[in-house]
C-alpha cells in the first residue's frame, strides 16, 4: 500500500493505491478521481483487483490458493469485491471505470465451477442450509454480474483456458465473452447424475434458446471456442496467449461507442431479464436434486475433485499480474 501524490494542472490530488506496478505505471502524471477515503483496493486472498486509470478498466484476476473453482473463500472475496466496486461509483465525480474484467491467473483453467467436495461431504450429511447457503452466494454473485452491478458498467469475461460447470456459468453472466481459441467450456454435471444449477439455463437459454441450451447440458461434453463462437455463446475469438491483448484491443476500439453499447446490454436485460428469483427458483430445484444422488454418484463427484487437485498440483504456480498495456 501506497500514497501517491498525482499533480494535474488544476491541483494536486492524493490517492491511496493498493495494487500492482503496472496499474502505478498507468496512473502517474494523469488527473484521478480522489478514491483515498474509500478502500477500492483492499486485499483479498484469493483476487488481484486493479483500477487502470488509462483505459477506465477495473480488471479482477482470481488467483485461488488451491483448486480453482468456486470456493467459499473466492465467493466471500467477489461478494467484497462487488461492494467496493459499487462504492468507486458512489463517490463524486466522473465515472472510475467504463469497463470490468473478470479473468484467472490459473494457467489453462478460467474456474473449475463449484466445489464439488464441499457439495459431496455437505449431501452425504443431508445438509440442505449449507448447499442452499452455498449456492445462494453463487447466484448473488452471478446476478450481480449479470446487472452490471446497476452500474454504467460494460463487463466482460476473459477466458484463457477451461471453463466448466459454476466456471462456464460464470462467464455467461457477462455482457462480452472473449475466450482464446484452445480455451475449453462445458457441464460436467450430468456425469454425476446432476445439473447445473446456478444459472447455466437461464443464460444458455437466453442467448441460443432452450433446445440448444438443454442439448448442451444433457451432453456433458466440452465445446472449443471456435464452435461457441459460431453459436454466439463466445463474442471475441483470440488467439492462444493473446486473450488479453485482444481484450484490451476491443475495449480501445469500442470505447468511443460506449454510451451506444452501454445502452444496447440494458436493453438487452431488459429484454430477456434474468431475475434473482429465476435463479433462485432453480437453485431450489438443484439442492433437491443433490439431495437425492446416491452414493455411487457422490463417488464419481468426489473422484472429479481429486482428478483436478491432481492437475492443479502438477500445473505449476499461478500468473502473478498484469500485462500493460
């Protein structure tokens, strides 16, 4: 943590920075928004959180300490994180971002999904406030990314590598998906004998409709890129290794129509809503359903968990920060 002093021509302003050196970089010598009584930046454990002044991009990396997917940890951090996001916006003054992207440090993984051995142990307890708990937490989560957290915000998701289950969902909640090429979505749950259920329908069916969205979640197989992007499900197609790039290079591109852009995802909402209820109204359907897995079932689950601690741990550290751009 740090205290930099930044002096434009009309004053000097202070700003209280937590973050990395790249995001420094882009805001020396530029006039700021004075965010020092707010705690936009506080530390999380499992997210690198930066607000790039140059680009109007407030970037959120999840770089979990152990399997990457939607563990309690990374739930209570996103939830923090969604709330200092809304506070940059309550202070005076022009708008802090224009943009908000959520990616993953984990190389070759965006999210796993859900947790699948807290599910396993939390079933075979016949635990129903602890799953309808944890799955509440994920479909705040997923709502709020999918309102823009009612903020003039345009959200994207940056897909570098396996997105599945809760991860797959994740990302679906996003105005813009850019995903690399070799980048690989899908829902496994049907293998365990479940669906998933925080909120993989609702979006899958908004956006290539219910026939194609059932016919997605019943296969339980994984889909490339490319072939998501000729469905529409992916919007920008990167190369491999140059997600981030492409990124950045949509947002200079698309920042001029921003008002126009802005205004077209709203109308989209409004148009095909997907409300908390609607999520929560499934979310009550997949807890019953969990509820009723047998044990032959819980062992495949709890075998899938192993599997990807297995890949995590022979996968090698995680990327630590930021491109500049």
């Amino acid at each position: 943590m740090g205290t930099i002093s930044v002096t434009p021509e009309e004053g000097t302003l202070r700003m209280t920075y937590i973050g990395n050196s790249a995001a420094l970089r882009h805001d020396q010598g530029r006039g700021l928004l004075d965010h020092a009584a707010y705690p936009a930046f506080a530390r999380y454990e499992t997210l690198e959180v930066t607000l790039e002044a140059e680009t109007r991009t407030h970037w959120c990396r999840m770089q979990p300490a152990g399997r990457p997917c939607f563990s309690l940890d990374i739930l209570r951090d996103l939830a923090a994180m969604q709330q200092r996001l809304r506070g940059l916006f309550a202070a005076p003054g022009d708008r802090p971002a224009l943009y908000h992207v959520l990616t993953s440090a984990t190389p070759g993984v965006f999210n796993l999904g859900g947790d699948l051995g807290h599910f396993a142990d939390r079933i075979r307890a016949g635990d129903r406030a602890s799953l309808r708990r944890y799955g509440e937490a994920c479909i705040r989560t997923v709502h709020d990314n999918a309102i823009a957290y009612d903020l003039p915000l345009i959200t994207a998701a940056l897909v570098q590598g396996d997105a599945l289950g809760g991860g797959f969902e994740c990302a679906l909640a996003f105005d813009v998906i850019v995903a690399e090429r070799s980048a690989k979505f899908g829902l496994p749950e049907i293998i365990f004998n479940l669906f998933p259920g925080m909120g993989a329908y609702s979006f899958l069916a908004r956006r290539i409709g219910t026939v194609a969205a059932e016919k997605m979640i019943m296969s339980g197989r994984l889909y490339g890129a490319e072939e998501l992007h000729a469905m529409g499900v992916v919007d920008v197609l990167a190369e491999d290794g140059e997600g981030e790039v492409t990124l950045r290079t949509y947002i200079a591109q698309q920042t001029r129509r921003h008002n126009a852009h802005l205004a077209i995802y709203k109308a989209r909402r409004r148009a095909n809503p997907v409300t908390f209820e609607e999520l929560s109204d499934i979310l009550d359907i997949w807890v019953d359903a969990a509820l009723a897995l047998p044990d032959v079932d819980l062992r495949k689950m709890t075998r899938l968990a192993m599997a990807q601690d297995r890949r995590m741990e022979a996968a090698g550290p995680v990327r630590s920060s930021f491109a500049a751009s």
